[in-house]
C-alpha cells in the first residue's frame, strides 16, 4: 500500500509524535511505502486566501488552486489510504488540520459533480484516523462526543472519499492523567498493528 500520513502536532515532543514514528515503523516492517506530511513543520498555511474563497463558494472549476494545495491533492492521488494523526484539540482536530481540510478539500476536487468527471480525487481504499486525547474513551462515548467525531471525520470529512473508514482514539494521554506511561505500550503496540494491517 502506498500511504499518505497527515499529521498535525505542535511539538516534535510529544505522545502523539511517538505514536507517528511507531505507526510509521510498522508501515516500513510490513514493507508499505509512505508519504508524510508534517503540518506544523511544513509551515502549513491554513487561512484560505480571498481568491481561494472566491474559487470554493463560487464553484468557479477554472480558477487554478494554489501550489502547497495541488502537491497535497497529488500526495493524496498517488496514495491508497490516507491516514490523519492528530491530538484531540477541543473535541476536534488541531486547526492546523481543519485548514487542512478547508483549503485542500476543494471544489472540483474532494467534493462537486462526480459523474461529469470533475472530482478528480480518487477513491482511496482505507481512510484512517489515529487520536491521541487526554479524555477517556468511556467519557467520549457517554458525553456523546465519541459520535459526533466519527460523524465529522468518518462521515463528513472522508465519507465516499475512502471505502472504509475508522476513527482510534488513543485515550488518557494528557500529561495530569496518571496513566499516561501505563497506556503508553498499549497505544504503541497498537499503531504498529494498525499500520502493518492497514
Ligand atoms: C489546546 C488543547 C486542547 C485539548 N483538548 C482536548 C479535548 O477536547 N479532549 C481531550 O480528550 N483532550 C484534549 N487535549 C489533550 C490532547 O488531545 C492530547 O491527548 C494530549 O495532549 C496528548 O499528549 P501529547 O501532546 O504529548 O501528544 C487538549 C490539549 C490541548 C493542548
């Protein structure tokens, strides 16, 4: 499998950097290839610009999309399955990731009339989120946030993009939580399943 990993943290330490390098370790040992793009460090930009804008709410197909968007489109269309890997910032991804989202989920591309031809993404075979939060599981399932992360991520954001689709939550992994270094090998073990599985 070729796979585009999109990942969006702060800090190079981190959990959740960890949980990328085991993920990324896992794809290398079952022999997949990988792409990477490291949202902070690449200095993302995440603010659409008023052509941008102007180009998404008036369908406006013609008007070109700009360079870092058009290599993220093309990481994407070269790739099988699309991985996110994130913290959980306020119950959803980083905003570094949700400009992600706004600016290279465009028109024409990730969304539009499909039967003409001009969606031009490619269906990928897996869609695949890896979170890491300082919650438990248990509260996202009663407080109800657990479904409205995978009604957004899964149902929203991938949707028909993927064919199969499935959100992780790596729990309690806040630095407060005492647990932290007791989920720590849990959590890595597995990631590294999940990539050499993906
Ligand atoms: C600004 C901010 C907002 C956060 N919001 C949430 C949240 O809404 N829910 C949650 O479970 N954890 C939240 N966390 C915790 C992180 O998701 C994450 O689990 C934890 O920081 C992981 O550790 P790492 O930064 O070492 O990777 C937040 C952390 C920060 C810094």
């Amino acid at each position: 499998m070729n796979v585009f990993i999109v990942y969006a943290h702060p800090s190079g330490d981190s959990f959740t950097r960890r949980i990328r390098d085991r993920f990324i370790e896992g794809l290398e040992h079952a022999g997949h290839c990988y792409t990477l793009s490291d949202l902070y460090r690449m200095n993302f930009r995440t603010d659409m610009d008023e052509d941008e804008y102007r180009r998404e709410a008036y369908y406006r197909l013609e008007d070109p999309v700009p360079e870092d968007v058009r290599r993220e489109q093309e990481n994407i269309n070269r790739s099988d399955a699309i991985v996110f890997m994130y913290p959980v910032f306020w119950s959803d991804v980083p905003a570094k990731l949700k400009g992600w989202f706004d600016r290279v989920w465009t028109y024409g591309f990730a969304y539009g009339p499909q039967n003409d031809g001009r969606r031009s993404m490619k269906q990928l075979e897996k869609g695949l989120v890896i979170c890491s939060a300082g919650n438990t599981l248990d509260y996202f399932r009663e407080t109800g946030l657990l479904e409205s992360m995978e009604r957004i991520m899964l149902n929203d954001r991938l949707h028909d993009r993927v064919k199969t689709r499935e959100l992780v939550i790596l729990e309690a992994t806040s630095r407060e939580n005492s647990s932290r270094e007791e989920n720590w090998d849990r959590h890595l073990d597995r990631v590294f399943s999940l990539a050499v599985n993906i």
